[in-house]
C-alpha cells in the first residue's frame, strides 16, 4: 500500500479553516470557533476511517463468458466491490488496461463508491471487433478518504483472458500438397533424410507418391503397385502462416479456415510457428479441433509485436531450416499462397 496526497485540496482546506480563523477574530462568537475545531478534528479522522476501511473492502471482477468467443460478439465484465464496513460513500477507483494482443492496449479506470454493508458492481462492454486474446489485466485499487487530502493504493492483480477465434471463411475448392519433413523421433535427435532401402513392394493407397510407383511389377501384375521406403521422413500438410500487421485479419480467417478444412477432410497436419527467439521454427502438429485452437492461441502471443507496415521474418527463417521443402502451404497478404510446382500424391 502506498498512499498520494492531493496538494490543491488541502491548500482549500487550508484556506478555509483561515477565513474561519479571521470570523473568530473579528466577530467572537463561539459557533464559529466550535466548527473550526470541528474542521481540524475532521482531518485526522476522515484520513483514517478512510485507510481502517480501504483494508476490508473486497474486489472482484468475472467474466459473462468462461470459452471461447467469435468475432463481433460483445463480452460483458463485471466489476464488484465488496464494502463489510458501516462507512458509506469512500471514494474508489480500479485501474486496469483492456485491449487486444494484436492490437495493443490502453490504459482505463472504473471509479466507484463503496456503499455500507453492500455489493457494488459496474458492468464493463468489451467489443471484439478482432480477432486475438482480448486481456483485461487489473492493477490497483485506490481509495480517497471524505476530504480528498490522500489516496490509499492497494496492489489489485487479476487478468481475464479471453481468446476470440476469427470469423468463419468458406474456402475455394483447393487442392492441398504434403511435403516431406522430418518424423518425431528425427526432429528430437537431429537425424534424417529418407533412405534408400525399400521395405516392401505392396499395393497403392491414396495418398502414395507417383514416384514411388514399381512400374515393372506395376505392368507385370496389372495393378498399381508401390515401393515403400524405411523412413525417417514422413509426408505431411504444413500449413506456415506469414503475418503481416495491416493484413492480419484476413490471414487469421484464413489460417483458421484452412485447418478447419484439413480437419474436415480427416487430415493431419504440422503448423510452423516462429519460435520465443524468433530465428526457428517449431512444428505443431494438429490433429484435432483443441489442437487447432491451441495453436491459434499461439499464434495470437507470438505475433503480439507486429507493428503497423512490419511483417514477419517468418517465411526466410522457414527458408534456412527447411531450405529442400517445397510444396508448404503459405498465408500471407490475405492469399493462401501454394506452390508452383505440384507434386501428385
């Protein structure tokens, strides 16, 4: 707790309690001196009644809202203030910022009394016209005594996070491309290019590379048949996502959109995502709907410090990792961008 005194307050009062001084003088009458030292006597005591009651009071704040939220809806806070004492009218104020991780926030304040013996509680509108992690993250609570001589600031901390997902999107009928990227296990231990000792010969599946057809047998048996390899790459969709600041809505829709789709069609798929340094990339794998939100959240921290004009270094960080993976799914400046060369699967 620290507390603020408020200069031009006292000052008036101060003032005050003179011009009540030169009434006792001039007019000596025993009113006037009576409320002068009522006046002096009210200082002492509205200071600390006032810092005896700031200690009880009670703050709270809570959410209409416990999942996620949707573009555009309107999510309403509740602020409340729990007053157990018998003495009305404090004066109180919470401060706390509100905004958006992609947008940055500002600074605001709830100013409200604490009446005796009671709940008092202010309802907060916040608009999510954007996707992102809208965070409401509480501070203080400061307390002013009757006279305004002096505040008392008590450390108030709690953050309310709200994820809002991107609007829906329908896609373009598009034809997505796997890449080949290094299995689990290879990633772990740094290992890794395919080999080239076939594991069996064995009939065709969707999904099997042209390349890896045995024409011979192929032409032999009259049916398509395959090689397969003794891996330690595996073919997989990866979508990688570059933002940039002034485009971030659209490529957020359409990053959610496109998993949605890979989900829709069964498929698994790895997300390339900046890692806490910035110069490499680490593969989500998405598997399901949690899994897609969780990486959406992820998204929403690492790109929080996009500024306006600034684009992610993404794509040329993905570039010296991956530099012989072609076929990635690319989202960037509102475009799902594939590759030029399609390999058939």
């Amino acid at each position: 707790m620290y507390r603020t005194y408020h200069p031009l307050y006292i000052i008036s009062y101060i003032m005050t309690i003179l011009l009540f001084v030169l009434g006792a003088v001039f007019y000596r009458q025993p009113l006037i001196a009576v409320l002068l030292l009522l006046m002096i006597l009210l200082v002492p005591a509205s200071v600390f009644i006032t810092l005896m009651c700031a200690e009880r009071l009670e703050p709270d704040a809570l959410s209409d809202r416990t999942g996620d939220v949707s573009v555009g809806q309107t999510v309403n806070l509740t602020l409340k203030l729990v007053n157990p004492t018998i003495i009305p009218l404090l004066n109180c104020r919470i401060d706390f910022s509100l905004g958006n991780s992609l947008m940055g926030s500002f600074e605001n304040e709830v100013v409200m009394p604490a009446e005796a013996k009671r709940t008092k509680e202010v309802r907060i509108p916040v608009e999510t016209g954007m996707p992102g992690m809208v965070r409401v993250v509480f501070s203080s609570l400061s307390v002013t005594d009757f006279l305004h001589f002096c505040t008392f600031t008590y450390p108030y901390e709690k953050i309310i996070e709200l994820p809002v997902l991107p609007a829906e999107r329908q896609l373009p009928s598009l034809k997505f491309t796997k890449v080949s990227i290094p299995s689990d296990e290879a990633v772990s231990t740094g290992d890794g290019d395919l080999t080239t000792d076939i594991k069996e010969i064995r009939e065709y599946r969707n999904g099997d590379r042209l390349k890896d057809i045995h024409w011979k047998i192929t032409a032999r048996k009259d049916e398509i048949m395959v090689k397969e390899y003794d891996r330690t790459k595996d073919l997989y969709y990866v979508v990688l996502p570059e933002f940039e600041y002034d485009f971030l809505k659209d490529d957020l829709e359409l990053f959610y959109a496109c998993g949605k789709e890979l989900l829709r069609r069964k498929e698994t798929f790895r997300v390339a995502i900046a890692g806490d340094s910035g110069d490499f990339l680490e593969l989500f794998k998405v598997a399901g709907a949690e899994e897609l939100d969780t990486v959406l959240y992820r998204i929403y921290d690492v790109y929080s410090g996009l500024k306006s004009g600034e684009a992610s270094q993404i794509y040329d960080v993905f570039c010296r990792q991956y530099p012989d993976m072609p076929g990635v799914i690319r989202i960037c400046k509102g475009n799902i961008v594939m590759p030029e060369i399609i390999e058939e699967y």
